[in-house]
C-alpha cells in the first residue's frame, strides 16, 4: 500500500522540534506535538515504510498513549489476546497467563500489524497544521548552544539544508545517529542467538493465543495476528547461517509441524539478533531520545515498542509546555528520571523471561519450568504469575509530581484510571478523550472550579490548566452542567476517589498532585510551583481580577 505521506521539497529554517524517525514512536510524537500545537518537523530518511517482520505485541497502555495521540478504536487492525501459554516438552504447560478482558478502556493485550498502524499514525498526521514531514531526508550532524540545535539534513535526491530547532528528538531507531551524534554510550548485552521471524497466512488451525515452546533444541514463540497471519520464531542453533534460515526449503521444514507448503503462504521471513540496551541517560542538552534509539527489550515480553510509546507520552507534553512557557525548562530533566528505571525494570523481566524461552539443557528445562508447575499449585504464586504481578507498574518513584501521599487511593506519580463516562448530552466516551491535551483540575463528587481563587484560577488556565467534575452515576446534586461528566463504571466513585476529591493530571495521565476538593486553590499553587510556572502569573492574575472588579463598579 502507498504511503499515506509525500516528501516535503522545502524544509523550514527553524521549528520548535525537530523529530528525527518516523517508525512507530516517531510519528507517535509528531502526533502528540500536534496535538500540543506545537511546530515541529518530522524526517525520516526512508521514503517508504519498512516492511520486514517486526512488533507485533501491545498492552492496554499502549493503546491508551495511541488513543492519546487521536488514533480511534478501528483505526488499525488488532487481536485482543485471551491468554498467553508457556510449554515444555518435559513439564507440559507450567505457564498460563490471563490477558483476556481489558484495563483502562482497552484490552489488557493485542497484537498488530505493524505497516498498518504505522499507515495510520501517519494519516493522522495529516490532521495537524503545526507538523511537517519529510521522507528520504537524513540527518548528518547538529551543533548546540544554549538557546537551539542546528541539525544538517541532506535530501535523497541530493542537496542539504540546515533546520534550528529549540529540541530534538531522536526516535531514529537501534542504530540511531543521533545517539551517536551526541556521544551516548549504549550498554547492555547482545543475545548470541540469532532468531527466524517468519509471519504467513492461511494457517489451516489458527491460534487465538500467544503460545512459548519452551524447548532447549530450539525454543519457538507461535502467535496469531491480524489478517489471517501468524507468526512463528525459531531460534537458531550454533552453524546454521541466515541464508540457509531464510530460504523456501527451510521455512517449509519448519513450519511443517503446522501446515504443509501448500497450506501456508510466508508473507515476510528476516533473521535478527536480539539485544538489552540502555543508555546512561535519555537527554543530553537539547537532544532527546525515545523508543529503541534510549533502549532496546528483548521481545519476550512484548514490551519493546510499548515502552518507546510510554517514551512518548512522558516527553512531548513537558516540551510542549516549555516551548509555550507554560513551565521552565527544568522539568525537562525529569524525563530521565520518570522513564529510564522503568524501561530498565522491563528489560530485565524481558531477560529473566528469556531464560524461561530458552534454557539451556534439558535439565534446566526439567528443573525451572517444573518447579513453576509446581509453584502455580499455589493459590497466591498462581495468581502473582498469572495475573502479570511480575509486570513491572508504571509509577515513578522519582520526578515531576508533588511528593507525599494523600488519604485516597490515588497515587501521585502513578496513572489516572480511564472509565467510561456521559456527557449532559447524553453521549458516552472514555475519559481520556474529556481530559484532553490539558493539565486538568478534576472534581470528584464536587466542582473544583467553584473552590478556586480568582488568582488560582487565572493562572492555572493560563498555564494550559482546564477544570472537569467527574460525578458518581446518578447523581442529582452538585453538577456543573458545563464540563460534568457522569462516572459510568464506577472507575473513579467511588473504586479511585471519595466524593469532594480532587486531583490535577498531567496530559500523560500521571497523577501530579491530589487532596480535597476545598483545598483546590493550594493544589493548583503548589502544582504550577513544580512545573516552575512564571512566578508574577499569580500577580498578573489579580491584577486582572481587580481590574475587572473595578471595571464593574464603573
């Protein structure tokens, strides 16, 4: 299918961001960036999406940054996975793990199609006025001072140009040179396997799951995927060669044990060489990194693209609010430290994962995934495994929210819950999509508004702050009709939040601050002090509300 983008002939002296990549996680950020307004320009240097085998797995965070960046529901095909079933040829099935059902408005696990939901983020694209993309452009250097970045991009079809840019995000992928560019080491360790990855269609016994056979000869993740595919990975034993791998003959011979040649028609086959990188930090300067150019996961637990997208989600706000001077500079360190412990975290259950995938003998086998049969005897270790308690929660211990804890079940740091809610028009949507691209206040029970000073609430509007009640279902008493919204599920009354709560929310959903709905106007003051909100805002703010005060006793 053609690429839904063309190549931009001329490229702008100056943006506000520069996004170099457009995979999956670059054109996640140039959508979020729109969404902002903020001016931004995006490059790639391939002119066409790259088809080979690659992400296949995302969970309902993922989905929920992507519905965050304007993606709808149907939007790209997907799989919602029931369950994902470990087996070993010695102890049978000694892994079962529970993805049926949803979390957050979305199904717990899916697979893709990769092009497909690349087509669509870029369609999406389309719909904002403050991005520009280039195809076949590719970035040869940048130099920065304090104020921008000057990034040299040389055209596929020749010549070169230079853009400043105020940031730049290189989402450029495992071999990334804009890590190069800035001297990032990238440490962890290569995998001495080398993998097949096989995707074909027409199996004539589809799997609804994700299945791991677990055998040391030559371990085999099997899956299903959208449009009639599934997936196969063979790992490869020592002297077998990717040509020998990648051919007809030997594709056939390994999918016999599922489908005979005629059956089957291989779609797209590639050898890799999987790795468990990090870098020693996301940024330096004015230059970021996001997706697999910060880490890279092995595959076994899906979280690989996941975690660029979590990537996303945390940074293109902090420089949208930055760039809009709606908060200084400073919280851009907090990108750091919100998101590099927890993409450490999910590389290394990715390699305890892999260990499990592929032992090393037929004892090892026997012993670990015997002993895990034996352990989900028990109720609790069952349901610890099972229920993915291993998986590692995206709550942050350190960065941008107010420390301390509240009295309600929010955690600051942490994910605000999404749930159904109904407008006073009656209309139904997720909550996210009320929230918006906003700091929002919102009222549990009560409106927030209503308990704001004039200063506190000219100064969080100003700040790119919005306010939203969130009433239980039925409620009668207490609605602002205006920005009410009626808690459907119970997700927020009362399982989140008692009644008269409040709470502030990132636009990436994280839980900036909380506490009772009275104390709504020392909430906004100490939120909009960590994001370094210009001081003589709240000044500025009474000025106006004395003048307007004035003007009406005129």
């Amino acid at each position: 299918m053609e690429d839904p983008l063309k190549a931009t002939v001329e490229l702008p002296a100056s943006v506000d961001v520069l996004v170099v990549g457009l995979g999956p996680v670059g054109a996640t950020i140039a959508n979020l960036l729109g969404c902002y307004g903020v001016q931004a320009l995006a490059i790639d240097r391939a002119t066409e999406i790259f088809m080979a085998p690659r992400a296949i797995v995302l969970d309902n965070e993922a989905l929920r940054i992507l519905q965050m960046a304007g993606l709808e529901e149907r939007e790209f095909d997907k799989i919602a996975i029931p369950y994902v079933r470990m087996r070993c040829p010695y102890a049978g099935e000694f892994g079962r793990i529970n993805t049926l059902g949803g979390i957050d408005g979305h199904p717990k696990l899916v697979t893709f199609h990769q092009p497909g939901l690349e087509r669509a983020l870029r369609r999406r694209l389309g719909a904002h006025g403050s991005i520009r993309v280039a195809l076949g452009v590719t970035l040869t250097g940048l130099v920065q001072n304090a104020e921008s970045v000057t990034a040299s991009l040389e055209h596929e079809g020749g010549g070169s140009c230079a853009v400043t840019a105020r940031y730049i995000v290189g989402a450029d992928g495992a071999s990334s040179h804009v890590r190069q560019l800035i001297g990032e080491e990238f440490e962890g360790k290569t995998f001495a396997e080398d993998w097949l990855i096989v995707d074909a269609c027409k199996a004539p016994r589809p799997i609804d799951h994700i299945e791991f056979l677990c055998d040391h000869r030559r371990p085999v993740p099997h899956m299903t995927a959208p449009g009639g595919r599934e997936r196969w990975e063979f790992m490869l034993q020592p002297g077998e060669t990717r040509e020998e791998m990648e051919s007809e003959a030997r594709i056939r011979e390994l999918l016999a044990p599922w489908a005979s040649a005629e059956q089957l028609v291989v779609e797209r086959k590639a050898v890799y060489r999987f790795h468990a990188r990090a870098v020693k930090a996301f940024s330096r300067g004015r230059v970021f990194l996001a997706g697999d150019a910060a880490h890279i996961t092995p595959p076994f637990v899906g979280q690989g693209l996941v975690a660029g997208l979590r990537d996303a989600a945390n940074l293109c706000w902090k420089l949208a609010w930055v760039i809009q001077g709606h908060a200084e500079s400073s919280i851009l360190d907090s990108y750091d430290q919100e998101r590099r412990p927890h993409a450490k975290a999910m590389i290394k259950l990715a390699k305890g994962i892999g260990k499990l995938v592929m032992p090393r003998s037929a004892i090892i086998a026997i012993l670990t995934h015997g002993l895990l049969r034996l352990a989900r005897l028990t109720p609790q270790l069952r349901a610890y495994f099972d229920e993915l308690g291993m998986k590692p929660k995206n709550v942050f211990r350190r960065g941008l929210f107010v420390k301390g804890r509240s009295g309600a079940k929010l955690v600051r740091g942490a994910l605000l819950a999404q749930g159904w809610v109904r407008g006073a028009d009656g209309n139904t949507t997720l909550s996210d999509d009320v929230l918006g691209p906003a700091l929002t206040l919102i009222g549990f029970g009560l409106d927030a508004e209503a308990e704001l000073d004039e200063p506190a609430y000219r100064a969080f509007t100003a700040a790119g702050g919005r306010i939203v009640q969130i009433a239980h279902r039925g409620q009668q008493l207490h609605l602002v009709r205006e920005h009410c919204w009626e808690d459907l599920e119970g997700v927020f009354l009362p399982r989140s939040v008692p009644f008269g709560w409040a709470a502030i929310v990132r636009p990436d959903r994280t839980i900036l601050h909380d506490g009772p709905v009275a104390e709504a106007s020392r909430l906004v003051r100490e939120s909009l002090a960590l994001l370094g909100t210009p001081p003589d805002s709240y000044a500025n703010a009474a000025r106006a509300a004395q003048h307007s005060v004035e003007s009406l006793s005129l």
